[in-house]
C-alpha cells in the first residue's frame, strides 16, 4: 500500500490510499483504493467513465470521477 494522498473536492479534503499500485498500468480499468480508511473499488467503463463498484456506501459520482482522474494522473494511466 502507499502513501496516503489527499484530493480536495467541493471543499472537502479527502484522504485515500491505492491498495496494489504495481498492478495497475495503462490497461487497468479496476481500482481498489481505501477512501478515509473506507474500502472502495472504482471501475472504468467502455467511455473512460470512473464509477463505483457496488459496495456498502454510495460515493457521490463527481467524487469517484475525482479519485479515477488523480490516480489516472499520478499513475500515469
């Protein structure tokens, strides 16, 4: 696991961690991430779309393609 990274969105400050970082290259179009230590599982679709594999809490969809974007861009995706 990495280093904790931080995204502002809507003038939240949110703090999120990429669980396997190695694995994830050019082709990845799932990511799991701990989001304030919350597990959450983030899938690109067909239109390059992030958004939220089912799980126990519903992220806003504009935070998800916020946490898709910077981890595509730090990851160089």
């Amino acid at each position: 696991m990495g280093l904790p990274l931080r995204i502002t969105f809507k003038d939240n400050d949110y703090v999120y961690q990429i669980v396997d970082s190695k694995s994830i290259n050019q082709n990845t179009t799932e990511i799991e991430l701990l989001l304030n230590g919350e597990k959450v599982e983030l899938i690109r679709d067909i239109k390059l779309v992030w958004k939220q594999k089912d799980g126990h809490s519903e992220l806003d969809s504009e935070l998800v393609q916020a946490l898709g974007r910077s981890v595509s861009l730090r990851l160089r995706m």
